[in-house]
C-alpha cells in the first residue's frame, strides 16, 4: 500500500496509542516546502522511458498513460530526475 | 524476465519519507521494497531510514516495518521469521535495511550469528559510508581518506587513515546462501539481486552503495553520478558469492581516474596527491585479488 496523507492528526490522549504500533502509511505532512527548485516535465518530450520514475529517491514520480506524473506534495527537488532524462524532458524551475 | 523500471510493482511502500533531498539510501529502500512487494515484513535499527520513516504521527512505510536495537536488526530478524512460521504464515519475506554502522560496526555479530544459524532473511546493508544520521561520524566502512566528524582534517592527519571493511567477502567467509554487492547508480543489477535473493532460502546479504549528499558533500542531483563513479573507478565493484564461488558481475573496461571522483567530494578536498596514490594503489590490489580469486562473468 502506498502510503497517503490522511485527515486526521491524532493529538490527544485517547488518540495515540499507549502502544508501540500504528497503522502503515500514515501521512500527516507534505514535503513540498522543503523545495527551492522544482521540476517540470514536459510531456511532448518524454518518452516513457521511466528512469526518472526509477531513480527518484521519493518515488513521487509514477507511470502514467505511458509517459509520467509528478507528486509536487512530495517532491523536494533534489533535481535527479533531471539527471537521468536522456530525452532533456524534465527542467528545473524556481520555486515562486 | 529480469527486472527494468517498466516490469517493476508499481506500487510504493516507503513514501513521504524526511530523509534529505537526492539520499541514496532512501532509494535503496524504496526499489527493494518494490521488488519484495508488501509482504516484505521490514526490520530497521537505528539510523537514517528508520529516523526518516517513523516520526509518529508520520509514519512512510506501506509495509509492515518496525525499528529494532541497534545491534540487533538480524536478530529481530530471525524473530520475525520464526514467529510467522510459527503461526504458519509462509508468504513472507522478513528484511533488515541497516546502514553501515549498523552493520559493519554494531550489528556485526546479531548478523554473524544469523548466518551461522542459516536463518531465512535478507539482510540489506544501505552503505553511505559513516553515520550519517547522527551528524557523520566514522564507522568502519568508512573509506580511507574521509573527513567525518571523528576523523577530521587537520594539519598533521588528513581524515580517516584506516580502510574500508571488507563486509561481502566478511559474510562470504560464513559460508553464508547468498552475498551480493550493489550500487544504487546500478538499479537493474541491484533490482534482479534482491529478487534473485527473495527466492533463495537461507541467510541472504545484499552491500548496495548508497552516496549522501550530506556526508560526502556533494550536489543532491549527483548522488547517482557518484553511485555509477564510484563503481566505474574502480573502488566499489558488483559481486556474488553462492555455491561457494564469487563472481564479478561487471568490469569496466579502464577504470575512471579515481583522483577525479575524489576530487568532487568534499569530504576528501584535504587530501594530497600522495594519499591519492595510496587510495590508487590499494584499489589495483584489491582488483588483482578479485581478478585471481572471483570468476568473471
């Protein structure tokens, strides 16, 4: 299961558990914020080959219809994914 | 049919994690849970990947994943097993990712003894080379050279002055059911290793290289570079041991110039012509003894 972010922040007493386990993939926060830079793909460019996908170390790029998607919540611009394009589909912007 | 980026579970497993823009390791955690699927039942112990994923409420693993001591990721590991057995859940894969101190230097002997008794597991060593996660201290895979916070560069010393601990042929000398070494710039190779390893029963080991851009002081977007250098250079090399045999998987045809890949991290900046020449030399000994010793494929 991928992990998502979900609604509810537990917060008081009742709602945290007096044990050491939760539920997996629970997601209170994005990631977005940590960014300076941010890619972007330009689709008539990208072939599908999927490396971006591969290498990213966040795995917030992922197929779609044959070419790729990008998770801006996610993504903290570490700029790999620029690195692997072969196909100079993928350039990085400054954060407005 | 091996492993590529289009045959692989779409699915992510470790997601939303705080580990630093470009890590290698997350990457390494990442594509080996890919490839294990969400049976994989994952042991972490202290450490990046386990500072990065369970920050209650914050939790990244899709997995079942829980932390361990941090001597003890192969022991839990074979609790793991065991349990599961026990209740007769069988489609399971138990899997440690620990990093390099966890590993080399204080979980050495939880997983010595896990290869002697042969348990059922696959023990994933994510190697970025120094403690990273509690601000680069030394351990010892940490390569000879390197700045960290315990072995800085100062007028008389210039960085870590001992080598890399050799813990593949280390696991090998148990005798253990599979070792491999890997590289996070060598995806394909490291994807079909951890599968190859998921199906083989025993005790599995798998050192995959996973630079930091934070250690080493390197661009985040060059993690990968490095990765693919540091293989191509000649100071890390893709490797197999099973069936009492080690084999080369790849061989440059001429090694880079390992004073260039030095050169680009800042971690080595201090270092002379002649401790290049030293880290030169030891690096063609050591392929000598892989050329007598390893067959090559």
């Amino acid at each position: 299961m991928k992990p998502y972010l979900r609604d509810k922040v537990p917060t008081t007493l009742s709602e945290i558990p007096d044990h050491t386990a939760y539920e997996a993939g629970y997601l209170v926060t994005k990631n977005a914020g940590w960014r300076n830079i941010r890619p972007v793909i330009n689709l008539e460019k990208c072939v599908g080959c999927l490396q971006c996908y591969l290498y990213c170390p966040d795995g917030v790029i992922s197929k779609e219809e044959n070419k790729v998607r990008l998770d801006y919540d996610f993504c903290k611009g570490c700029g790999i994914c620029k690195k692997m394009c072969h196909f100079d589909a993928i350039q990085m912007e400054v954060e407005k | 049919m091996s492993l590529t980026g289009k045959t692989l579970n779409e699915e992510e497993f470790f997601y939303g994690h705080k580990a630093c823009a470009g890590c290698g390791g997350s990457l390494a955690v990442r594509i080996a849970l890919k490839v294990l699927g969400e049976r994989a039942v994952a042991v972490l112990p202290a450490g990046c990947m386990s500072a990065v994923a369970f920050n209650f409420p914050q939790l990244c693993f899709g997995n079942n994943a829980m932390i361990s001591t941090f001597a003890g990721t192969a022991s839990m590991l074979t609790g793991v097993e065991a349990g599961l057995r026990a209740q007769g859940i069988n489609d399971f894969q138990a899997v440690g990712f620990a990093g390099d101190g966890g590993t080399a230097d204080i979980g050495i002997q939880a997983l010595s003894g896990a290869i002697d008794r042969n348990d059922n597991i696959l023990y994933i060593c994510y190697d970025n080379e120094a403690y990273m996660n509690t601000g680069i201290q030394k351990s010892s895979l940490t390569p000879f050279g390197a700045k960290t916070t315990t072995t800085p560069a100062g007028e008389n010393i210039r960085g870590n002055l001992r080598p890399k601990k050799n813990m593949f042929e280390i696991t090998a000398a148990h005798g253990i059911a599979y070792a491999a070494t890997a590289s996070i710039g060598f995806l394909n190779d490291f994807m079909n290793k951890v599968e190859k390893a998921s199906k083989i029963k025993g005790t599995k080991y798998i050192h995959v290289i996973a630079p930091c851009p934070t250690g080493w002081g390197t661009a985040t977007d060059e993690t990968i570079d490095f990765a693919k250098e540091i293989v191509d250079c000649g100071l890390w090399y893709l490797a197999e041991y099973e069936n009492d045999e080690f084999i080369l998987n790849y061989k440059p045809t001429e090694f880079t110039d390992v004073e260039t890949y030095l050169r680009k991290q800042s971690r080595f900046a201090q270092l002379t012509d002649e401790d290049i020449q030293v880290v030169r030399e030891s690096r063609d000994k050591k392929w000598e003894r892989i050329q007598k010793n390893y067959k090559v494929k």
